[in-house]
C-alpha cells in the first residue's frame, strides 16, 4: 500500500533571483492523495510544476520510483496535470479532448473508443462526447479536464486548483467526487489548493506551505489539531494565539495564570505560543470561569455565533451556538485539551489576535488568494 | 435611442460606401449588361468571356502560388514572433511593417532595377562571369512580385492567431505525451487555421486582381486577368467587356473567400477575416 513513489530532495527554485523555493523535502506514497496547501505566493504550484517537468529546479532532485527525473520532459513522465481552468482544447469536441493522450500514444481504436466512453461515464458526462468543450459549463469542463488526465492511467495525477473556478456547492460535489475517483482508480493525487478546508476533507496527507518552505506535514486530523507553528494554526482554522510560559511538562501560564495542558517537553519557563481553537471554548458564568471578559461584536454564522471577547485588552474568537450581546460579561473555561501548545517561531506575535477582527475583511483576503503562476 | 445615436456616427461612412462603392458598383453591373451601341440588354458581353478563361486560370493560379509561398514563409516568422519578449514582439513587429510604409508601385520598380538584365543582381552576378541570367519578365519574377509585396498582410494576421494562442494548451499537449512536433501539428496547427485563412484570403484578394506588378516584371505571357482588365478599359475603350469581367472576378472572389470561411468555421467555430 504505501510504497514510496516520489521524493523531492533539498528542491530549491529561483526567479530572477527570487527564491521560491527554498529546501523542499517530502516523499509522496503510491495511491496516497497528498495535498499541497498554503497561501499565493508560498511555492505549492511551482512544486506541482517541477513534479509535472513544466519547471526545472534551480538545485535538488525528482526522484520517480527510485530513479532521478530531473531532465525528463513532460511527454516521457507517466505524470498527467489537471490544469489551472482546464486548459481544453478549443478545436476538440470532449470526446476528442478526452482521447487525446490515447491517440498520441497510438492505441487502438476501438480501445480509445472503450476507454474513452468508460471514462464518460465515470465523469457523469455519458452522451457529450460530440459537445464543443466551450458550450459546457464551468463543472462539465472540470470533468473533461480530469478525464483527459485519467484516461491515459497515470501512476499519478497533479490536479493543480482545479476546483478554484466553481461555486461553492459545485465545488463541494467535485471535492466528493475526486476523492471517490482517487479511491476507485488507486492513482495517486497530488494537490494544489489554497482552500484548508478543501485540503483536511479530502487528504491522506496535508503539507502546509509558506515562503517556499513546508512548514508542516501529516494527516489533516493532526495539522489541525497539533498544529507546529503560529503560521499552520492561523492558516488551518480560526485560532486564538496568546504568548505563554511553559512552567513544567503539562503547565503553561498565560494571562497571568497557570492553566493544565496535555503537552510536555519543553524546556522550564520556555516562551511558548499558546492555541485556543474558537469552537472549544465553553462558556459559563462570570463567577465559575478561569477568564472573565466582555463581549464586543457578534457575527451570526448560521451554524453558530462569531464572538469576539475581550480579555485585559486582548481580543478572542469565539464561536458559540448560544447568543450573547455585546457588552454582555462572560466566564470561559480551558480544558487541558483544548489548550495547544507550540514552540516560537518566526511566525509568534503575526496571527491569532483578533482586536482588529472583521468578518468582511476576512471574506475578502480568502478570495483573493487564488491567482498564482 | 442608442441605437440611433450609432447609425448616426456610422453615417459619414456609409455615405462614403453609397457614393463610391455601391453606386460605382451598379455601374459596372449596368456596364456588363447592356450592349454599347444600343444600350438595351445584353448578355454578350458576359457569354463572350469564354476567351479570358485561361487566364483567369493563370491568375488564380500565380496568387495561390503567391498565397503557399507566403504562408511558409509567414509562418515561422510569425511563430518566432509571437514567442519573443514584448520589446522583441514590437520592434519584429515594426520591422515587418516598414515595407508597407513605402509607396508600392516603388517598391515593385525597386525589382525592377533588382531583376533586370543589366541590373544589380545580373552586375554582381556578371563580376563572376556568370549570366546575364533571365530573371526580370518570367513567371517566377511575378510570383516574386506579389510574395514580396503581400508577405505582410500574410504574418500579421498570423501573428495575431498564435500569439493568442493559451501557453497552457501547449503545456497540456506536452502533459499529454506531445513531443515537440506533435505539440506543433496536434495543437498549435490547428489553432493557427483562423490567422491562416486570414492571411491567405488578405493575399489572395489583392493579388488576384493586381496588374501592375505582373506588367512590371512580367512577359506576354504572364499577362493576369487585372492587366486585361486595365486594357479593356484603357486601350481597347471597352469598357463593357471590361466591367463583364471585373464583375465576374468580383464573384469568383467573393465565392473563393466564402468557401474558405465556411470551411474556417467548420474547423473553429468562428469566422476571421
């Protein structure tokens, strides 16, 4: 099941002296579906294109079962690549799109028939074989995108944001949809997408980048929950990010307090970055809480409230399904688990304060975060 | 209202078109039609066309010749082109302009003096002790004459088309096991259709019926359908029999185009010219 099937070793990639990326290592089993993840600019696509042989990188390997593929061009990699919108070809029907790599490589007629039509079907588009690639909608032409690339059974498809150009709901049928074609067809995917949320419901594996670096590599489960650095909390999730004092293993202080935790080896009264996740946080009465502060906005969500709560001039998320007014007074308890803990890094004190939070300005960073090339 | 205020901006133009192209045009078709002498109506002069027709074949044939050579030689130029720096695109660009800045009827004297018996080529040929070769009054001299003339009309419409074409097509061509040349004739090619048939419709049009060049550099014997056309007019003073059969090159190239485009369009699902 998880035989190694690439490695990238020491990969660094420059621009006009730009670095883009900088010392990527990662190894990507067979049949795993691995995504990359991380904001514009952080080197996700470049790693892709490397992978696709569309780049070559400045220094470091491309190792493809066991053998170095650095100057191997596209054509000759058992690679295919979902592209960025699609990329069809406009002078082929779908079914011609579709049949493309078969053709080039000279199977059989009535195999490309049988495979394409196959194909057809797994991608729900049985019958638009003779439709023009530009009278489908946005979906459709996702489908034939990901069905040219299948069809041609490559040991591994780069899918590289395929879904950023649907509307949500689409998107979400699509995210169902590839994970179940992964799961049917064994290949291996490997991910491009800045949305975490698209990454933690359909990964084996998440690899969080920023800056050209992997900041963090594992299951989604253990990225959200354990995340390494400032960055991967900000990033995966809503996350209060307070500064803390390891006291001794399973104690940290904040606030001027010691609270229990589930974490250990630190070094004593080690400077920490302390992660409290919005939605673990239980709210009480003033008089039975460890914090007691003041409510100052509240953002109906539909499925709960955003929250944000006032401590000693320290701003928090907080999201609850019980309504309480601005001004209210409230208490919250910490339970040892809600309470992560993480080392410095050169990420402490750039995310998790939330005094100058705003709903609107949020929507508004996470849509522009798709163009990158 | 809108609609009004366009027709009203698009009037100076289309009085222009009434004035000197409609008007005109139903001249040359009354001019056709009518017998000169009697001025009623007459078929003669279109049933008697039966003699230029080796040399409406002739001039179809030159710029279809004409047309093939500029689209080989177009083409790599605009390819090269269109995948260069945009300084590098401008200047290219400019370059294969300049041509068009100079007069044509000086452009096409200026191979004159090239071709000519006692003209530069045949002089430095000459140094060596070879020649005078016959270049000046053959076919190849009109070929020549037309390829030179039109090349550009041929490469910026090809130019356009691929440089328009999506970098990712070719990625995804390669991605798809496309070495170079089969990224060329699966991908690029036939996304090139649409300048192709541009161009060689913006060749083909003006050389069909081009009579300077062919008189310039050209014999008896490559006389085209323009230069009989200018006869007919000038020296022979018949100006219906000239009118027949400007008339009927002015179908035959509005069918020649029209073929060209529905067969464009059946290819590309859009029509460019």
């Amino acid at each position: 099941m998880s035989k190694e099937l690439i490695r990238l070793r020491g990969l660094t990639m420059e621009f006009d002296g730009e670095r883009i990326l900088d010392g990527i290592d990662l190894y990507i089993n067979d049949h795993e579906f691995l995504t990359l993840l991380g904001p514009s600019g952080c080197g996700k696509t470049t790693t892709l294109r490397i992978i696709g042989g569309f780049l070559t990188p400045t220094s470091g390997t491309v190792t493809f079962d066991g053998e170095v593929i650095n100057d191997v061009p596209p054509y000759k990699r058992q690679i295919n690549t979902v592209f960025q919108r699609y990329a069809l070809f406009p002078h082929l029907n779908v079914f011609d799109n579709i049949a493309f790599g078969l053709r080039v490589a000279k199977v059989p007629k009535e195999e490309v028939d049988r495979r394409v039509e196959r194909m057809l079907e797994i991608v729900s588009l049985k019958g638009y074989g003779h439709r023009a690639v530009g009278a489908l909608s946005g979906g459709q032409q996702q489908r034939v995108a990901i069905a040219r690339a299948l069809v041609n059974e490559p040991k591994v498809l780069l899918l590289d944001e395929p879904l950023g150009a649907l509307d949500l709901r689409l998107r979400k049928d699509m995210q169902n949809e590839l994970k179940r074609i992964q799961q049917a067809t064994g290949i291996t995917f490997i991910y491009v997408t800045h949305d975490q949320e698209e990454a933690l419901s359909m990964s084996d594996t998440v690899v969080v980048m920023d800056k050209g670096r992997i900041q963090q590599i594992g299951r989604p489960e253990d990225i959200y929950n354990e995340p390494k650095n400032a960055f991967v909390a900000d990033f995966i999730g809503e996350s209060n990010i307070l500064d803390g004092i390891m006291l001794s293993d399973y104690r940290v202080k904040f606030f001027g307090r010691a609270f229990e935790c589930v974490d250990k080896g630190f070094a004593e009264n080690e400077p920490v970055d302390v992660v409290i996740r919005p939605e673990d946080i239980d709210i009480v009465a003033p008089e039975e809480g460890h914090l007691v502060g003041t409510v100052t906005s509240v953002t109906f969500k539909g499925l709960n409230y955003d929250i944000i709560v006032e401590f000693k001039g320290f701003k928090w998320l907080i999201q609850t399904t019980d309504f309480h007014g601005v001004g209210a007074t409230i208490g919250i308890r910490l339970n040892p688990e809600d309470i992560h803990i993480m080392h410095k890094s050169e990420y402490s004190g750039l995310f998790g304060d939330y005094s100058s939070y705003s709903a609107e300005y949020d929507e508004l960073t996470e849509d522009a975060g798709d163009e990158e090339e | 209202m809108k609609k009004n205020n366009s027709v009203l901006l698009s009037l100076p133009y289309i009085l222009w078109m009434l004035a000197f192209t409609l008007i005109p045009l139903c001249v040359v078709g009354y001019y056709a039609v009518t017998d000169p002498t009697t001025g009623a109506f007459s078929l003669d002069h279109l049933k008697d066309l039966g003699i230029y027709l080796p040399v409406l074949g002739r001039s179809i044939g030159y710029c279809l010749v004409s047309a093939l050579i500029c689209l080989l030689i177009g083409y790599p130029v605009a390819y090269y082109m269109a995948h260069r720096t945009p300084l590098v695109q401008k200047m290219l660009y400019m370059l294969v302009m300049l041509p068009m800045c100079m007069s044509f009827l000086l452009r096409t004297l200026a191979w004159v003096g090239l071709l000519q018996d006692t003209g530069i080529i045949n002089d430095f040929l000459g140094l060596f002790g070879i020649g005078p070769l016959k270049l000046i009054r053959t076919p190849g001299a009109v070929v020549l004459g037309m390829v030179y003339n039109y090349l550009p009309y041929m490469i910026l419409p090809l130019y356009t088309t691929i440089s328009k074409i999506d970098h990712r097509l070719i990625e995804a061509a390669q991605d798809l096991g496309c070495n170079s040349v089969q990224t060329f004739y699966r991908v690029i090619l036939p996304l090139s259709v649409p300048g192709i048939l541009s161009g060689v419709t913006m060749v083909f049009v003006p050389t069909v019926s081009t009579f300077y060049i062919s008189q310039k550099l050209g014999s008896t014997d490559t006389v085209l359908i323009g230069d009989v056309i200018e006869r007919l007019f000038k020296q022979a003073n018949d100006p219906n029999m000239g009118a027949a059969l400007s008339l009927v090159l002015m179908v035959l190239v509005f069918v020649c185009t029209g073929i060209m485009n529905r067969f464009g369009s059946e290819e590309e699902g859009s029509v460019v010219v």
